[in-house]
C-alpha cells in the first residue's frame, strides 16, 4: 500500500513537471512569434514608405499652400444671363485653368465686352472668371463662387483666367504674364492649391489652348516654377490674407 501511495505521488510529481515543462515551451513559443510579427510588420513599414510615391505620403502631411497679397483687380461683373453667367453655383475649387483669348492684340475689356454681348447674341456659351490684359490689367467678369462658361467638364470645379496675347504665336507680353503669375499665386493661397493643380485648358480637352504654353511646355514648366517662386517670395502671414482676401 504504501508503495503503491509513494508510485501514485512520484506519478503525480513527474506529470506536473511535464506540465510545467509544456507551458514554458509556448511561452517561449508566444515570445518567438510575437517577436517575429514585430519584425514583419516593421519590415513592410519600412518598404512601404520607400516604395511609395512622396506625393502620396506628403498628401496627409502637407503643409498649406501659403498666401501672396491679393492683385488689384477690376470688377467688371457680366449682366446674369444663360450663355455667359448662368449664376450656377461653384461649390468647390480644387484647380486653376490658365487660357489664351485667341485674338491677337484685343484688351481684356474686349473680351469682357464680347462675353457680356453673348447674353444678346447668344452666339455660344462662353466666359471667364478673370482675363489678364496687354497692360497687365485683370478684369473679373465671374465672381469666385460662381461657375464661368470656360473649361468644358472642369467648369464645376476651376476658376479660369483668360490671357490677351499681342500676336498669333499666343505668348504673353511681360505685363500679362507677371499679372498672370500673380493672380495665380493668389488663387492658389486662397485655395489652398499646389501647382499640379495649375493646368491648361489643353490638359482638360487636348485643345491647342493656351497655345503658347502647349505648343512650348518648357514655357508652361517654367510658368508653374514661377508662381510657386512667386508665393516663397511673397507670402504674408494667414492673418493679413483672411482680412484682405475676402473679396471676391
Ligand atoms: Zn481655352
């Protein structure tokens, strides 16, 4: 009997210190793997920020696109009409659409007057929000919350600035160009716009528009470099923007 009593207890003894023996096997186990899924999920961390574009990690991150001091700009508002200022609402910004008039040596105020003239003629559907003149000059025909008849599908979400040009080759003369650069500054601060967001018309419908810039994309290139230059250079603090800014 006490044999039997001392065999059930050394029995008992011997599986409790396998037992033992188990548990810390998958501790160790648990350890292991808990160490290997660090590893693994650091390892695709790691890829992931390498192998992506910097666009797509810089988008979260951005910081705001800053603000330049408003242009002078003239308000020539259109009479409301159904082909040059249907009174649509534009309910979102998300780009700038750089044009050309096509009209070699006409003013800004020429071409105002002929979108202001369709609400008679009814001759096509056709605005701007702004044109930039030989001067310089920059003349809004549309308000910013307002849509112009100017860049096909993109109407609904651009503001669009035409550009009068002295000959048929459709470059700006220095005047419309640096008002040009200003007034794309601007709208870019005010927007919170960066320059891939600065397009011609030809990137919404292939058309040959403005015809200086497609025809010499280093021109265009050099454009968006300097509207960006433009905004380092010039940018004021978001204060003095909001208060003067709030024109349309
Ligand atoms: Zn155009």
């Amino acid at each position: 009997m006490i044999f039997r009593l001392q065999r059930k207890h050394l029995t008992i003894a011997l599986s409790k210190k396998k037992r033992n023996k188990e548990s810390q096997a998958l501790l160790y186990l648990l350890i292991f793997l808990a160490g290997m899924a660090v590893g693994v999920l650091a390892f695709f961390i790691v890829n992931i920020q390498k192998t992506l574009p910097s666009t797509v990690l810089t988008k979260e991150v951005r910081e705001p696109v800053k603000r330049v001091q408003r242009p002078e700009i003239k308000q020539m508002l259109l009479t409301p009409n159904e082909f040059s200022r249907p009174q649509l609402e534009l309910r979102q910004v998300n780009g700038v659409v750089v044009h050309y008039v096509a009209n070699p040596g006409t003013s800004a105020k020429d071409n105002r007057n002929y979108f202001e003239g369709l609400k008679d003629s009814g001759a096509t559907y056709a605005s701007s929000n702004y044109i930039v003149g030989l001067k310089g000059e920059i003349i809004q025909c549309v308000p910013l919350d307002e849509m112009a008849y100017c860049s096909n599908e993109r109407n609904e979400d651009t503001v669009s600035i035409e550009c009068c040009h002295p000959d048929e080759t459709g470059q700006f003369n220095d005047n419309t160009y640096q008002s040009l650069v200003h007034l794309t500054a601007w709208l870019c601060g005010r927007y919170n716009l960066t320059m891939d967001k600065v397009i011609r018309h030809y990137d919404v419908t292939g058309k040959n528009c403005p015809k200086y810039f497609v025809e010499h994309e280093e021109a265009w290139t050099k454009f968006r470099l300097d509207v960006e230059a433009y905004i380092s250079k010039h940018a004021i603090d978001n204060e003095a923007a909001t208060t003067k800014q709030e024109q349309q």
